[in-house]
C-alpha cells in the first residue's frame, strides 16, 4: 500500500499580550491601541504529550496613527486679516498642535513651513493685502509627530476700511516768473492698500469746497494748479487708498497767483510756397513769444469760394515756431491771419497774408480694363478706369473703333469709377482710349487698348478628378486623411479656355463654402465626405455639378494573438490554486516565469479594422526569435485549414527554450498598427525524468535539475543553452508483491513541482516488489513507462515489462 508521510501535529497556542487581552491560534493578529511596553507571552501545549512550552517577548509599540482632524470649518475676511476655526482633533496623544498653511491663487501648500502654529483651535491671519484671495489648510499633529491629510481648503478675501494717514497740505506757493500757476506739496501718506491717490480740492473762500468733487487727482506729492485768475484761491489736499478710504484733514492754505497784461507777439508769418500747385502741400508758420507762457495759437484761412477754417495750431510747434502744413485743391487765393493769446487771457492778432493756389497740373488716367475679353457676339463688353485729379476732373470719354474702321466717342458714367457698358455685334478686335480733362482745362490721353468679339461659346468646361496614394475601391472611395485630391479641367479647343474650379467639402452635416481650386487638397476627419466640384470658361459657361462620396480612415487595425493547447501559465496556476501549499521561496520564482508551450502548441493571429469608418484589414506580418536562430524574416501570416478535422493551423515554434513572437497588422490603406506586439513564451517539449531506488520503502524522484535543462547547441558556434523548464510533475505509478501478485490501481502523486519524490512501503521482506512508473509535467510532455523490479538490495534489476 502506498504511504505518504505524517502531516504536521497541530499545536495548541495561547496568547496573552499583556494589555488585558489573551488568544488562540498558531498565528494571531492584535493590534495595541495605546503606545508604551508590553510584555507578550506565548504558551504551546503539545497535543500527545502535555508539555508546555512558554515563551515571552517584551515589545514598544509606537503611536503610528494620526489625530482624527475635519480640518478647517470656518475662514472669515476681516480688514487686511483673515479669522480661521476649526474643531479640536481626536488623538489619544498628550497634546495636539495645529499647522496652519497659506497660499494665494495659482501657488501650492509648503507643507514643510506653516505660517503658524496653535494649540488653540482658532487663529488670525494678520498683515494680508486687502483685495487679494488666500486660501487655508490646517493640519493636526500629536506628539509622536503624526500628521493627518486632510485637504479641507477654504478661502478668504481681505478688505480694507481704515483710511489712510496723511498729515494734509504741506506748502502752497507761487512760481517763480510763471503767472496764473501756484504749487501745492505734501508728504507722502501711509496705507496697507497702495497706491494712494491725492484729491485736491479748491475753493474761492474758506471752507467752501465740495468733497464729493475734487479739482483733480494726482498720485505725486506735488501739484502744479494752471490757468489761475488775479484773486486769494483756497487749497486742501486729502489722501485716498484704492479701496475708497479717504482721510478727513481739514489742513487749508491759501494763495494769490502772480499776473500779467502783456500781450503775446507774433511775427514772421508767412506761406511757403505762396504759390502752389493744387493738391500740394502748403507750409503757414510764425514765431509766438510772450513775457510769461503761450496759451493758445490758431490759424485762421477765408478760402476762394469764402468759407472759412479756425485751426487750432498749439500743438505743432517747433521751438517758438507754430505751423500748419496741409494740401489744398481749391485754386484761387486763399487769405489768413494768426490769433494767439497767454495764460492770463491777454490776446493778439497778427496782419493778413494770403497765398496762391493754381492747376497745371492734367488728370491721371489708371486701371483700364475691358471685361469679358474676348466676348461672344451681341454680348456685353464693360470698359472701365480709375481717374484722378490735383483740382477736380471734369469730363472722361471713350473713344472706340470698330473692326469695320468707324469710330464712337462716348461720355463714361462715374458710379466710384468710370465705365462704359454696351453690346457688340460685329465680329473682330476693337480699338480704344480714354481722354479727359478737368475744371482747369488740362487734358490727358490714355494709351490704346483693345478686346475681341468672337462667335460665341456655348461649352462648359470639363473637369476629371485623381486622388492619389493611398486609397481603395472600384471607385477610389477609401482614402485617408494624406491622400491628395487634384482637379483638372478642359476646355474644346478654339474655344474660351478654362477660367476657374471651384469645389466644396461636405463633412458631418455642414457644407463649405464654395472655394477656388488651386492647388492639391485633403479631406480632414475620419468617416464620410462628399465632394462637389465644376469649372466655368472664360465665355461664363458653368459645367455641372460632380459629386463623389469618399470615406477617410486614418485608424490601424488591431490584431492579437490566440495561443493553442498545451500551454501553462504559472501566474495563472497560483491564482486558481492553494497558494499555501506551494513553498513560498518558490512563489517568487513561479510567478516571474512566462508562458510555457510545447512544439506542438499552435499559434493563430487575428486582425480586425478599427475606427469609425474602416476599410478592412489587409495582412498580419510576424516573426519569431530564439536564442539559437535569432529574429527570422518578416512573413505574411497566412493560415490554412485542415482537411480532415477543418480545424484552423497557424503556426508553431520548434525551437526549445525562450521564443519572442512580433507581429502587427495593416488594413488595405496601409494604415499600420502601432505599437507592434510582443509575445513571450518558452517552448518545453522534454519530458520529466523519474528514478526509482531503494526496497522498503521504495523511492520514486524526479530529476533534481534545478526546473533547468541543457539544450545542446546546433554548431560550434551557436553553444549549448540552458533554460528554465515548466516543471509541475506528477508521477504515476503501480506495484505489486511478487511475480505473481497482482497489480494495484495506478496512483498518481501531489504536484511535484521542480523535484519531488513519492515513497512506496509493503509488508515484504525478500519478495522481489514490481513497479511500473512514469511522470508528466504541467504540459503533459510524457516520459516513457519504466518497468522495474525491486529486491532487497540497493540497486533495482531490470526486467521485461509485464
């Protein structure tokens, strides 16, 4: 009979961990719920014997657990503070302490600073600027140093209501030599909100100002107050922060600006050129001086037909020099003065001058153009130019011959520019030119143009499409996003010739507009588009409308790969099984391990096309490594059928030891999948080896290679290998007692994993024991049955199998 050693005795545990609890078990969990020394002590009771056996441990358990902390409830906006609270945290420590972070908008947390530090369970933020966000988290933290995470975070604004302190007006003075003008200055006020705007008020008697209207604002500590009159003005000056705050001093000065009668002088007024062309420009300068300061200077013009223009010339000046440099076309005598006056309102006005403007100068003649050129017969033929002129232009006519020699001269309308639209009916090339002239009696004569009049061509053009590479159908329909379109058209010989495609993508419902071909195109956008397209000729002929439906895919396949049987995975194996049962210095090596085949493992790949529109995929490529050939040659997977069975055949690896499998796919487009697929596997087609020795008991064992075997190398040059083989044995066996005993059922063993060993014992003492044996590892490579007989010597004898 078969025997398999004793199982481990079971052991009676009792625990006692020395804070007033106790266990039972082999293998126990507690955990200590508060920090300090404990002496454990365990006690084991041998079941068959009675024998106990203590054993103590003295253990410090650390405080590893953080305060219980909801984090911030509360974040208050106070005048350049924030107000935070919170609720007391949970901790079996002898003290907690709150961090509290800050950080403003588009900043992080430093966790490793707070910006302070509490055992109160509410803080104030001070020394924030008014205005700006800021954003709070706080942390507990007991006294072995835990700290919780929570990310409660809140937000306040602070404000600002507290006015600035400013001490008022400082001095109030007169400048030196400068009338109508005095200064005001004051120092710098304080403010947590900057900057601070100063208001200044005025006033014409003490105490009569209007503090909801300041004179002006200035953000200096100085002002200069102009255009002041002969009489005592009132000044006080008052600091305001941006948030509105303004203080309420009551600091007044007074002042009485200095004055001046003296008028300003005005001399050397003249025009440059004092005789012009129209449409050019004329110079009006002159020197204004006063004793203090200038005000204001204007230039005042009487044109020939009498209106007249005040222009104020203050701003352009040079120096003491004031200009006014324009163009005019109005010709005739223009007549002008300058008028000018001071701070103090003292005015002067200086003598009339006059300048000449004339016109020599004929009109111009641009832009002329006869359209449709050439035209069909008894079509319309517009004649058209632009004309300008210094003055004023006064007639524009076309003067036209006619094939037959006769000539018309006709006057153009002027509609934005000058035209001339009619009809022509005799056949040939006519002649033309434009002559005008303007109000002054200049003339100018154009060039001679020409255009045609033919038989008329009542032939559209026609236009062919190409699409180029790559794309797919009977009709060219399957393109991707790369693929180029070109329009062509023709048209008949002799006739207008071709004057422009147009063309129009529709895409998702939406049409766009109507574009001009001129040059190759795409369609953008994965799926259904159609295009439409025509020409027109020169003669105005518009073909028809063409319309194709074309589908964009510019998504690869995808394909995978469907492995055969026998394979093993070891990941597979110890998530499906009792883990325990497996020796754990094994687990490691187990579930590091691919998936192991045989040579007679078949391997079939699969391709699909993917995408909102796919065209269908096109071929699988694949190639194989192993550590003697190496990567073989990219090849086309093709898969067959067996004829008897009608089973799907792909592929198999006949090389043993580790294989790398490399495939993709690629649709009829040539859409390629990206990245390409790796499979990895080892192919083990060796059978498990078995040996048997001794008599009573009687051992079966596998090989002890270590799960490895030497694979022997092809050449001197590709040397032997070794690699892992999939192990996982089971050993099969039968006995009997004496030749002519009879044959037990065949047994099979527990897994055997890398090596293993099955004992026999029996009741004999010299009768020779028959075994028949064999084993089979997890991919049923098979090795073959031994027949062995066994006497109460060392080694078997071997005989014919029975």
């Amino acid at each position: 009979m078969p025997h398999h050693p004793n199982p481990v005795k079971t052991v009676s545990c009792e625990w006692d961990f020395g804070d007033g609890t106790t266990a039972n078990g082999s293998i126990v969990i507690h955990r200590f719920t508060t920090p300090g020394f404990y002496e454990v002590t365990m006690e084991a009771t041998d079941p068959d014997s009675g024998v106990v056996t203590p054993c103590m441990r003295t253990l410090y358990v650390w405080d590893a657990t953080p305060p219980l902390f909801n984090g911030l409830e509360s974040a208050e906006a106070g005048s350049c503070c924030v107000n935070l609270g919170w609720n007391s945290a949970v901790d079996n420590s002898s003290f907690v302490l709150y961090h509290v972070y800050m950080r403003k908008k588009g900043e992080v947390f430093n966790y490793s600073k707070p910006c302070f530090i509490t055992l109160d369970t509410f803080c104030t933020i001070n020394d924030l600027k008014a205005g700006v966000t800021y954003f709070f988290l706080v942390r507990a933290r007991d006294a072995a140093g835990n700290v919780d995470s929570n990310m409660v975070v809140k937000s306040a604004t602070p404000f600002d209501h507290t006015p600035p302190v400013f001490e008022g007006l400082k001095e109030v003075y007169n400048i030196s030599n400068t009338p109508c003008k005095v200064f005001l200055s004051w120092d710098r006020a304080e403010d947590s909100s900057p900057p601070v705007v100063y208001n200044i008020y005025m006033a014409t008697s003490s105490g009569g100002y209007n503090f909801s209207k300041p004179y002006d604002s200035t953000t200096s500590e100085g002002y200069v107050v102009k255009g002041l009159w002969n009489r005592r003005y009132y000044f006080v000056v008052r600091a305001e922060d941006t948030w509105g705050n303004e203080d309420d001093n009551m600091v007044e000065m007074n002042v009485t600006p200095l004055w001046d009668n003296i008028s300003p002088e005005i001399a050397v007024v003249e025009a440059s050129p004092s005789l012009q062309e129209a449409g050019e420009t004329v110079n009006i300068s002159c020197n204004v001086t006063d004793n203090y300061a200038v005000n204001q200077v204007f230039l005042n013009i009487t044109y020939p037909d009498s209106s007249v223009k005040n222009i104020s010339i203050t701003g352009n000046r040079t120096g003491g020099v004031y200009y006014c440099n324009q163009s005019y076309s109005v010709t005739g005598t223009y007549s002008y003065f300058i008028w000018a006056n001071d701070a103090c309102g003292n005015s002067n006005t200086s003598v009339k001058h006059s300048f000449v403007i004339q016109d020599t100068t004929p009109p111009r003649i641009t832009d002329v153009n006869s359209f449709p050129d050439p035209q069909c017969e008894d079509g319309y033929v517009n004649i058209s130019c632009n004309v300008t002129d210094n003055s004023e232009v006064n007639v524009v006519k076309v003067n036209i011959t006619y094939p037959d020699g006769s000539t018309v001269n006709i006057t153009m309308s002027d509609k934005g520019c000058y035209y001339y639209n009619t009809t022509y009916s005799l056949l040939g090339v006519y002649h033309y030119f434009i002559c005008v002239n303007d109000t002054s009696q200049n003339v100018n004569v154009s060039d001679v143009y020409s255009f045609e009049i033919h038989q008329c061509d009542t032939t559209p053009p026609v236009t062919s499409k190409t699409v180029g590479e790559p794309k797919h159908g009977s009709n060219d329909e399957w393109v991707t996003s790369h693929t180029l379109f070109n329009l062509t058209a023709q048209d008949n010989p002799g006739e207008t010739g071709v004057d422009k495609t147009y063309y129009r993508i529709w895409y998702k419902g939406v049409w766009t507009p109507w574009m001009e071909c001129s040059r190759n195109f795409t369609l953008s956008g994965e799926c259904k588009h159609y295009i439409e397209y025509y020409s027109t000729d020169k003669a105005g002929n518009v073909e028809e409308v063409h319309n194709q439906t074309h589908y964009v895919d510019d998504t690869s396949p995808s394909s995978n790969i469907i492995i055969g049987e026998p394979r093993f995975n070891w990941t597979q194996h110890l998530l499906t099984k009792i883990i325990q049962n497996i020796p754990p210095e094994l687990v490691k090596i187990y579930s590091s391990l691919p998936l192991f085949v045989t040579n007679h493992t078949c391997f079939r790949l699969k391709a699909m096309d993917q995408g909102p529109c796919p065209v269908g995929a096109k071929a699988i490529l694949y190639r194989t490594w192993n550590t003697f050939d190496g990567w073989s040659k990219w090849k086309k997977y093709e898969e067959k059928q067996n004829s008897i069975t009608s089973a799907k055949l792909g592929f198999t690896l006949q090389k043993q030891g580790p294989n790398h499998i490399q495939y993709y796919s690629q649709d009829l487009l040539q859409n390629k999948e990206k990245p390409v697929h790796n499979q990895t596997c080892i192919v083990d087609a060796t059978p498990p080896e078995t040996t048997a020795t001794g008599y009573n008991p009687i051992i079966l064992k596998t090989a002890e290679h270590g799960g490895r075997y030497t694979f022997k190398g092809p050449t001197s040059k590709k040397p032997d290998k070794e690699f892992p083989l999939v192990g996982l044995f089971y050993i099969h066996y039968r006995y009997k007692i004496g030749e002519q005993g009879e044959w037990s059922n065949w047994f099979t063993s527990s897994p055997q994993y890398f090596t293993g060993y099955v004992m026999i014992t029996h009741n004999s003492i010299l009768d020779p024991i028959y075994v028949d044996y064999y084993a089979t590892d997890a991919l049923g490579n098979k090795e073959e049955t031994h027949h062995d007989v066994f006497i109460n010597e060392v080694k078997p004898v071997s005989s014919p199998p029975k």
